[in-house]
C-alpha cells in the first residue's frame, strides 16, 4: 500500500502546478471576500469535531491495546 500512496502523492505534485485560475476568474467576475466571521464560523465547528474524534479514537485504541496485554 505504500507504493500505491507514494505514487498518488506524486501524481498530486505533478499535476498542481498546471492548475491556475478559477472558474470566477476565467468568467470575469470580480474576486469575492471572505470575511473572517465566515471562516472562523466553519474551522471551528471542524476543528472541534476533528479533535473529538482524535480523542474518542486514541480512547478506543487505548483501551483495545490495555484489554489485549491483559489477556496475554
């Protein structure tokens, strides 16, 4: 599996430097703001839901990894 996800990465940093521009820009309309409300309103939610599911999947090995070297 290793080889298969150094190929694709890559292939990813092959190809993102051919990629320019925007669908806005090559229609011509002018750029659009992002207010910082906006993207405080969706990274936080995000990382809040990111964190806790680090932390219920840590919990979750934890206790697999404890149960196991109890049986052994």
């Amino acid at each position: 599996m290793g080889a298969v996800d150094g190929d694709l990465g890559l292939a990813v940093l092959v190809v993102v430097p051919f990629l320019s521009g925007s669908a806005r820009a090559e229609a011509g309309s002018p750029p659009t703001e992002l207010s910082a409300g906006i993207s405080t309103a969706g990274a936080t939610p995000a990382l809040a839901a990111s964190l806790y599911a680090t932390a219920k999947a840590s919990d979750a090995l934890a206790r697999r990894l404890g149960a196991g070297a109890e049986a052994a």
